[in-house]
C-alpha cells in the first residue's frame, strides 16, 4: 500500500519526508540499508547480502513495488533532502487466523539515529495499524543488546513476550541473541 508523503520537522530543526518509495528511488534505498549494514551488528544482513541486489537493481524495483502494490504491506522511507535515510516496513499477515497480525521493522542509517526518527516512523506505522479491521497486535524482534531499539519499543508500549537463542552468529564467531516484543493494540 502506499503512504503519501508527509513531512515533518524533528526536535533538532531538520525536516524529514516520510512517503513510499519510488520504483525510481531503488538504488537509494538500497544504498541506505547497506550503509545501515555496514554500522550495526542487530540487523540480519551484512553488505555482502545485498551484492545481488546491486548487480540486479531490477531486484530492489521489485521489492519496492511488491511492498508498494501490496494490500498487506507498507514500506515508508526517511528523505533527507532526497536522500533515503531510513526505512520501516508494515507487513500484515493474511490468513483468517493470523491476519489479527502484523510485523514491523526499521533501519535507519548511523548519522541519523538517535533523532526521533524511528519514534516518527513508529508513530505513523502504529496509527496505520489501528485503522485496518481486524488488526490486534504489532510484533517485533530485536537483538537483546540493543538498547536504543528496545527503549524505542518500549515507549511505544511494545512488551517482551519471549526469547530466541543465537539467532544471529557474527563473522567473529560471536552469537547474538533476540527477544519477541508484542504491541497489543486492543488492551
Ligand atoms: C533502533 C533504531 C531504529 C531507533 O531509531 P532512532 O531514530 O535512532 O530512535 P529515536 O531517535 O526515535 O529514539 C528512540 C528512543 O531511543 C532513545 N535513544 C536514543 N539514542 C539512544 C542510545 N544511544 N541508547 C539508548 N537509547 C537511546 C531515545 O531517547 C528514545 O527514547 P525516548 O523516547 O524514551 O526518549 C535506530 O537507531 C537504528 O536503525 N539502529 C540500527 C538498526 C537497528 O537496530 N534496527 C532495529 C532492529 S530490531
């Protein structure tokens, strides 16, 4: 579904459109998750990941589009100046019995953090949720050591409802652990 644009002014004075990206757009956005990669261990991919993506850009079209043509899925960017900062994805699960459900993610790129962006993106991806019929949580996992998402989620009334050992295991050997947090939307 698409999410017209909208723009906002944070705290610190800089302005920020937030809006689904353009088809045309897919090259910036991918250069804002990739540099996302390069500057944080929570997210699942690392730089290499997104190597097909670059020698086939038609692959990122197609993930913006599919997001953007899709009844159960929103996709809205950050623009800073026409520059793709960050991003935050909606998807609706879509059976009967779990469509009850939605998943959320964000990534936003280093200089940006710390902001409100995310709280932002939060805002708006929360107020989108309530509005669809039968919607009735929000669910999310985050990387146990990270602090700042976990305060973002927390604010947003997100609570921990379990844990899942060494989902990520790092070049270094090292293995990351992760906890499930539910928004409920009709408590
Ligand atoms: C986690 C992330 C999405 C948060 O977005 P953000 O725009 O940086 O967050 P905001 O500026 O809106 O701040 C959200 C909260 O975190 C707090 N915060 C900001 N910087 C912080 C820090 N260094 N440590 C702890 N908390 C911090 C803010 O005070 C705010 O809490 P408050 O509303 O209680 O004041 C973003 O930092 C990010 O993309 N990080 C890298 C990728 C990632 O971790 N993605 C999430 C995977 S689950």
């Amino acid at each position: 579904m698409i999410y017209a644009a909208k723009e906002f002014t944070l705290k610190n004075g800089l302005k920020v459109t937030l809006k689904s990206p353009e088809i045309s757009d897919a090259p910036k956005l991918l250069d804002s998750i990739i540099k996302t990669s390069t500057t944080t261990d929570y997210i699942t991919s690392l730089p290499e990941d997104y190597q097909k993506y670059l020698d086939d850009m038609s692959k990122e079209e197609a993930f913006i589009s599919g997001s953007n043509d899709n009844d159960n899925s929103y996709l809205i960017a950050v623009y800073v100046n026409d520059i793709i900062v960050g991003n935050c994805f909606l998807d609706f699960l879509g059976n009967i019995k779990t469509r009850h459900r939605g998943r959320i993610g964000i990534a936003i790129t280093e200089e940006y953090r710390g902001m409100g962006i995310g709280s932002l993106l939060f805002d708006e991806m929360i107020k989108l949720a309530k509005k669809r019929k039968n919607v009735t949580q929000l669910e999310l996992e985050v990387i146990k050591e990270n602090e700042r998402a976990k305060r973002l989620y927390t604010s947003k009334g997100f609570v921990k409802t379990g844990d899942r050992p060494r989902v990520l295991r790092l070049p270094n050997g090292k293995y990351l652990d992760e906890e499930l947090m539910v928004l409920y939307l009709d408590k």
